[in-house]
C-alpha cells in the first residue's frame, strides 16, 4: 500500500513569494501533492503567470497583490484569501528582499529599516494573521519561515539582512513552543546559494560563481524545485510530530 501521509488532499498552502525562486519552487510541490495554493506578491504580472503555472496541475490556485511590509495590506489579503480558498492549513512566510552589500560602519539607517520591513516585519505580520486563522480553526496546521544561512554564518557586510534571518528563527522556535498545544507547528528553512532572481547578480559574476562552487560540496547552486520536498513534508501529516526545527537547505555548504 502507497504510503499516504504526503497527500495534501484538502489542504490550503499559503505562500507568500509565491510568484517566483523559492517560493514558487515550494508552491509548485505543494499543488502536485494536492494542496490548494494562494500566493501572495507584489507583482500583477508574476502573479498571473504563477496562477497559470500552478493551474496546471488541477488544483484552486489564488493570488493577491500584497506588499507584506504593509500591516493593513496583509490584514486585507488574509480575508479575501480565506474567502477565495475558504482556510489556510499551511504557511510559508517567504517573502523577503536582499540587501545593499557596503561597509557596516557606512550603513544607512534606511537601508537597515527597509530590509527589516519586509524580512521581519512581513513575516511577523504574515505569521500573526496565520495564527490567528487556525486558532479560530480548531484544527492546528504549520507555520514556517524562510531565513538564511547568512542567519548562522559570519555575513560581512550583509548584517542587515543577517539579522532578520536570524530574528526570524528565533521567531519560529517561539511559535513552535506556543502553539504545539494547539496543534500548529512551526519551522525554519535556511537555503544556501539558491539560483533566483535575488542572487542573479552573483550567478552573472564568473569569479562568484567559482568561489561558490567550490564551497558547495554537492558542486552545483541550489534550485527553487529542491524546496519542494521540504515543503510538501513540512504540512503534511508526515510530520505532525516535528516542530521548532531549522532545516538548513544548502548541498553541504555550511558544513564544508
């Protein structure tokens, strides 16, 4: 007999940055194991190419136009997409932005406040809402954030971005200890060097490309379809006693 914990039949998967790179690598493997998807981004256009992909494989698929930094805008989204999709069993607070690489000591004040607007203000507001939605259902669910290894490694010159990684697995591991009574789980992925748009610049850079080469023992750069087994894992009943984890996604990079 087929083991049956994977199916997601029934479930609803909310992810926020959703329309593209890790967000929509993970929203992809939710839809083929049966989940029900709403992606939230600040793109019209991504968004609608994104609904047309996920569509393909027969699932209800959902986007909404969400600036997650937004604490009205996200309040706004949660409703029309409980009342597009009708509950959210899984959450993936994925949304983030990179930031201006520079000396620490030059970094300015708004550089710092607009990588935490999204990175950790969107998540928290993201993750409330989330929370709050499946308290009211009864039924628990899962929460899960997506940080970075730049969370547990030396950054330079990225501390701002370093830091929201690292405030939100700590975020995560609260969540995990009080909501476990409740049923909702709740975790941290951390990915390497990941092949999207937000690392495209370094993908471009051939002496970049090199050193991460060579510092990723699996020789290869991440792509947004590895985060689809972790996904699908995560909200599923497979791993309904598992919580506060933070599962470092990388091809052995962080251990070489």
């Amino acid at each position: 007999m087929t083991y049956q914990a994977f199916d997601l039949s029934g479930k609803v998967a909310l992810v926020t940055g959703g329309n593209g790179g890790i967000g929509l690598g993970m929203a992809e493997g939710l839809a083929q194991a049966g989940a029900d998807i709403a992606i939230w981004g600040t793109s019209a256009d991504k968004n609608a190419a994104a609904v047309e992909r996920l569509a393909r494989h027969g699932r209800r698929v959902h986007a909404v136009r969400c600036d997650v930094g937004d604490e009205a805008a996200v309040d706004a989204a949660f409703a029309e997409t409980v009342e597009a999709l009708g509950r959210i069993d899984g959450c993936f607070a994925n949304a983030g932005i990179g930031a201006r690489g520079g000396r620490f000591e030059d970094m300015r004040s708004e550089d710092w406040h607009r990588v935490l607007r999204v990175n950790l203000d969107g998540a928290f507001f993201t993750l409330r809402g989330a929370a709050r939605q499946m308290l009211k259902q009864g039924d628990g669910g899962v929460l899960i954030g997506t940080a970075s290894v730049a969370a547990i490694e030396g950054a330079p010159r990225n501390e701002h971005y370093a830091a929201t990684k690292g405030g939100l697995i700590s975020m995560m591991r609260a969540l995990a200890v009080e909501y476990a009574r409740h049923g909702v789980r709740a975790h941290s992925i951390l990915p390497g060097w990941i092949a999207t748009d937000m690392t495209a610049r370094g993908q471009a850079d051939a002496a970049f490309q090199e050193m991460v080469g060579k510092r990723v023992p699996m020789r290869r750069w991440g792509e947004p379809a590895d985060f689809a087994g972790i996904a699908i894992y995560l909200m599923s009943d497979a791993s309904r006693y598992h919580t506060g984890d933070t599962l470092v996604i990388d091809g052995g990079y962080t251990l070489f």
